[in-house]
C-alpha cells in the first residue's frame, strides 16, 4: 500500500461508517480520489467494503463523451484555398467530461461512464480528470480510439467551425450500461449527454425513472436531436440551446416570446425543468407553473467560448441538488458560463464552491 492507502484503510478501521466526505476532509483529497483508493483497498483485499458501501455517498453519475479537444485559432480572417497563421492548443474535453469536471472541483462526488480507447489520447484525459472524477466504470472498446473533438476558434473567441470524431460512441450500448448498474443505482442524479446512443439514452431514461434517479439530459448539436429518448417523462432538467429545440420541433425561433412558446412545448413532453439558451443574447427558464426570460450580460473579456455550456449547466445542476432556489440556480450557471469564457480552459482551473459564490455575489450585487 501506498501512504494516502494506508491512512485511508487507518480511518476506516476506526470508523467502518465513516463517509466519503469526511475522508476526503481528514486526508485532504477529493471524493474522487478517495473513492478511487476505497475501490483499490477493496480489489486488494484489504477490506470487504460492506460496512463502508452502507454508508457510500451516493454519487453524481455522468453517462457520454471524453474527448482530446483540439483548438486551432485564427489570427486573421480565414482565406480558402491557403495557407491561414494559427496557433493551436490541445486539452481534454467531452460534454459530459466537461461537466463531470467541473461538479468535481465543485466539491462534488463525480463518476465518469464512457467509451474509451486504450492509447494516449485517454491516458491524457485519465491524467487529467482523475483528481475530479472516478474514472473507474469507463469502458475499453478494443481496436477503437478515444474521441477526439477540432473546433477552428475566430479571432473573437467564436467557433467558426468544429469536427466530432466520435466512432467510439456508437459502441455505448446498453450491455454496457448493465455491467454498471452497481453503481447507476446509487447515484443520486444521472447526467446524460446525446452523443450516447438513443437506444442506451432509452434505457437510461427507463432505469431512472424505475429506481426514482435524478435526470438531466444535455443535448450536444442539432443533428443529434434524432437520439433523443421517446420518454421525456423521467427527464428533471433538459439544458438545451435554440439551435436544438429548432432542430427538433422544426420550428423557427425569431424573439423572447417564442424562445418561451418553444420551451412550454418541451415541459408539454414531460420534462419538468427547461432552459432553453439562445447564445448571447438571452435565456428562459421554463416549467409547469412559472416561466422567465433571463438576459446574458455579456463579458468583454472573452478569450474562449468552448466550454460555456458545459460550465453553465454543470452550475445549476450544482445548485439544484443543493437544494437552492431555480432562479439563483440558474444565476450560478450564468456566472460560471462567464468566468469560464474568459479563461483559455474548458473547465476554468480557479473553479471552487467559495470560488463560485463570490463570482456570484461580484456578478449580481
């Protein structure tokens, strides 16, 4: 055993009931890390776990993408047929990785499912989400390889133009899903992202809603509106942008009014949270029995917008399960979307809970 294993196994045999949370106090290491070294102790025998698994946090399940994203920025407007200057600059990413991220230097208990490759791409993404997230329930899809995500980044900080090589995702079936139900069934909310497959999206939203889990399901482009679930029923938050509810109704959306029409159609299908954002200009928050339109205050330090979305919906879901109010849930993610466009990261590396409030209370004073 290692030294951080040994003080671990140290505390437990003091307290068998102790828990996740007040491990990663005591030894100063995040959930995922203790829960990564409880999962190591166990696999070597040198405790069963029972006592400890009866009083387990119960985790944030995150179900979809890790990718290397790669980032080439242009310096001057783009020119066919040329050469164009750029400079570039790689990191890794995922819509739900991002989001995993984000709710584990959050504070949060966070586990990652996916499909991955067995090569460098995913022993970068291992590196470095591991101190955030318990990686230990992804899947190695044999002679495939990590995803990996190219956005092509304009001189004002805007994606002109992103390529997905996203094979391994279509390996993400549900056999998968069932080998992992140990843990899916202690989760206290499952976070989904549609580059799964519609029929693993199907039995997620099925198992959710049979073992009363939290969901939240995150939408990642308009072509792959055509994955999502026929049940909506199960679905507590759906975080969507214009482009998609468009996509999907086939509707277009022209002003506030019907960005809110659009989103009551969505709380129609079931879903009991809706936001449905419209880039920078603003935003509705829309359920059953309250609708509201949020306006974005623009930043004017933007370096980087890849990453917005992921911040912002990781903020509310944050809130949520805190059990804070809708409207400074979605304050937080506003904030945190902000902060995190003025960084070059895809997950901002100043990220923290006391960090979160004060950019809360610095934003909307």
């Amino acid at each position: 055993m290692n030294a951080k294993e040994t003080e671990v196994l140290r505390l437990i045999k003091e307290n068998p009931f102790i828990s996740q949370s007040e491990l990663s106090k005591k030894i100063g290491l995040t959930s995922a890390s203790v829960s990564r070294i409880i999962s190591d102790l166990v696999k070597k025998e040198y405790i069963t776990g029972q006592a400890y698994v009866l009083n387990e946090e119960f985790p944030i399940v995150c179900i979809g993408a890790a990718n290397l994203d790669r980032k080439f920025f242009v310096h001057n407007e783009l020119i066919y047929g040329t050469s164009n200057p750029i400079h570039s600059a790689h990191s890794v990413g995922g819509v739900v990785r991002n989001i995993a991220e984000n709710l584990g230097r959050l504070g949060q208990n966070v586990t990652l499912i996916t499909t991955r490759g067995d090569d460098a791409e995913w022993s970068r993404i291992e590196n470095e989400s591991e101190a955030y997230i318990n990686l230990d329930f992804s899947a190695i899809i044999p002679g495939m390889s990590t995803g990996a995500y190219t956005a092509l980044i304009n001189g004002e900080g805007e994606m002109e133009y992103g390529f997905a090589d996203m094979d391994i995702y279509d390996s993400f079936t549900p056999d998968i899903l069932i080998k992992q139900t140990y843990i899916l069934k202690r989760a206290k909310c499952i976070i989904v992202d549609l580059n799964v497959p519609k029929v693993s999206l199907d039995f997620i939203t099925a198992y959710a809603k049979k073992h009363d889990i939290n969901l939240v399901l995150i939408p990642v482009s308009g072509p792959k509106m055509e994955r999502l679930p026929d049940n909506l029923e199960p679905v507590n938050w759906l975080i969507i942008n214009r482009d998609e509810t468009e996509a999907h109704f086939g509707i277009e959306i022209n002003n506030d009014d019907e960005l809110k029409s659009a989103a009551r159609r969505w709380n129609d299908l079931g879903v009991e949270h809706v936001v449905v954002t419209n880039g920078a200009k603003s935003l509705v928050y829309s359920s059953s029995t309250e609708q509201k339109i949020y306006e974005i205050s623009p930043s004017e330090k933007v370096v980087d917008v890849t990453g917005a979305g992921d911040s912002f919906s990781s903020a509310i879901v944050y809130g949520w399960l805190k059990g804070l109010p809708v409207d400074e849930c979605i304050k937080l993610g506003m904030v945190n979307s902000k902060k995190t466009i003025e960084t070059a990261y895809t997950v901002r590396q100043d990220l923290t809970e006391k960090q979160l409030k004060i950019d809360l209370e610095e934003v909307f004073k």
